[in-house]
C-alpha cells in the first residue's frame, strides 16, 4: 500500500481539492471533518473508493488513526468572516486544541505536518507586501482576532513541537484564494461579489473600495501545497498570487465577466479589516520553484462557470450533508 495522509478540513473548499490531490498522486486517504462549514458534495465523488475513508470528527476532541499515518495536513477551520464570527468559540478550539491533538498525533505516529495558516496573521500589515519575516499588526480582542490569533498561536505550537520534539512540520500561509467549491454565502469579497451578480444585486463594497486583496486560484495554491510539504523547510512560506488589485476594481471585473448592470455600493468598513494584502512570494520561488501561473482572468472565467452550473438550491441551500451510509464515526 502507498503512503497514508490524514486531511482535516477535508469537506471543505481547499481541503477537498487536496483530497484530490493526494488520491490522484496514489495516497491512502483519509478525510476528516466535523461539517460545520464542510460540504460532503465537495468529497462524494471520492466516496466508495478503495483508498478513500471519510470521518465525521470534530479534531478538537481527541483524534485516532488506526494503522501507520505517513502525513498530515491540517486545514479544518472556519475561514471566513461569517463563520467565525457565529463560531468564535469553535474557531479558536480548533486552531489551538485541534492543533495539539495533530501534533500529539504526528508525534505518535512519526509523521510530518503540514499546518494552514493565513495570511491573516499579518493583521492590517504596515509592510506592503507582506514577507513572511513581518510580524503583523493584530488586535488580539477585535472581532477578527478569534481567527487571526487561533493560526498565530497555531504556527506558534506547531514550531515549538518542531523544535523541543523534532517533529517534521511545515507552514504554509495562505492568501486569498478562490475556485470551484467556494461557498457563495460565506462572507469573502469574491464569492459575494458573484453571488450578488446571479442574484441581480448590486455589488457591496466595504469602505471607499481602495483596500486591495491579491486572489490565487486554487489549483495553483495546491501546488504550491504539495510541493512545500516534499520540502526540507520547517518555516512558514507564503502562498498566494501578488497580483494586486483593489476592491473597487475587483467589483468592476465581476460586473463586466457576468455581464450584469448592477451598481456599487459602499458601506462603512468592518472594525480591523486590512487595507493591503500582497504576498511576497519570493521564499515559494526560491525553496519550492513555485509561483502562480493561472491568471485571474482566466480563473475567475473557470469560478464564474463553476457557479453558475449549479442548481438555485445548491447556490442558496446550506446543508448538502446527507452522506451518513459513508462517515466513519
């Protein structure tokens, strides 16, 4: 039997492209989630196959795995606005002691581990663009800091197991990225944008619009992954696309790619949003040979289409969780 890779966070959107990943390049894999915020349509193709088990698990409790493990990749976590300000709690639980059970695990099993930080831990950057040696300008009790603090204590516990017991981890922190199997209602500027526009809604814009992201689309963000995992680098490395852009441009590409007339809007800024999110990437380049390659045009074309073939409701139903004669309790 090939290697063995646990995926947490695998129902979700990132973890269920690595699900692919990983089975495509031969791995025994095993999928965990506790579907909070994780989709089991993203994963049912997977379903049935011969090295391919799902668990319905919340890692925050402790986590067992029978048999050898030969990775793990930790990505079970509310990422988005809208969840993790309804789930604080859970949010922070699953960055810190859903983090521990991993390593605890990885630990037992001599297995490596890769961790999914954000570029969040930079906060509202005062260094543009954001190098992974900048340490960030966080509120800690800000209505944001239940995430941004979870992954900084995340990488935190994750480089201490590296250190006092030499477990192979690595960390990866991801920009903002984008790609089929986002959730329209989930709170982030390009889901919303495109869910307004088959809605025929006008286009919100928070703040006057000049705040800027920079948006990877996923298969390249799931390179960069793999390779950083196959690496001898135990220190965190961004991933993402540098190619900047504002806000208020943004809404203007979406209208012009769904060929809506919608309007703009602007309404007043969230408490701690960041104004500028740019990687630089030059670490990935170096350590990895990795950079993106997908252009944003041709990226959000593939997300546009993605959308829209899906049915009124499997855009605005949130539960798709029915899949019980497949979980592994």
């Amino acid at each position: 039997m090939g290697k063995s890779v646990l995926i947490t966070g695998a129902a979700g959107f990132l973890g269920s492209h690595l699900c692919d990943r990983f089975y495509k390049e031969g791995f025994r894999v095993l999928a965990m989630d506790n579907l909070i915020t994780g989709n089991l349509k993203n994963i049912e193709h997977l379903f049935g196959k011969e090295n391919f088990e799902f668990y319905h698990h919340d890692v925050s409790k402790y986590v067992h795995v029978s048999g050898e493990l030969d990775y793990i990749l930790h990505f079970a976590s509310p990422a988005s606005p809208i969840d993790y300000l309804k789930i604080p709690i859970q949010t922070l639980k699953v960055g810190s002691l859903g983090t521990h059970n991993l390593l605890g695990l990885a630990k037992a099993k001599n297995a490596r581990m890769l961790i999914a930080s954000t570029s969040e831990v930079y906060g509202d950057p005062m260094v543009h663009p954001q190098t992974e040696e900048y340490y960030g300008n966080v509120n800690p009790v800000g209505p944001r800091g239940v995430y941004d603090e979870a992954k900084r204590f995340q990488e935190a516990m994750t480089m201490a197991y590296h250190t006092y017991h030499g477990l192979e981890t690595r960390i990866v922190r991801i920009f903002n990225t984008y790609g089929p199997r986002m959730r329209l209602n989930d709170g982030r500027v390009l889901p919303a944008f495109i869910g307004q526009a088959l809605r025929g809604e006008d286009l919100t814009v928070f703040g006057d619009g000049s705040q800027t992201r920079s948006f990877c689309y996923v298969d390249d963000l799931i390179e960069g992954i793999y390779r950083l995992l196959f690496s001898d680098y135990a220190y965190p490395v961004n991933i993402g696309n540098p190619d900047e852009i504002t806000i208020s441009q943004f809404a203007e590409e979406i209208i012009k790619l769904t060929g809506t007339n919608q309007k703009v809007v602007y309404k007043p800024l969230p408490k701690d949003d960041p104004m500028q999110r740019q990687p630089n990437t030059d670490k990935a380049r170096e350590i990895l040979g990795w950079e993106a390659k997908v252009s944003r045009a041709e990226g959000l074309k593939i997300t546009y289409d993605y959308f829209k073939s899906l049915s009124k409701e499997e855009l605005f139903t949130k539960d798709h969780n029915n899949f019980e004669g497949y979980i592994k309790k």
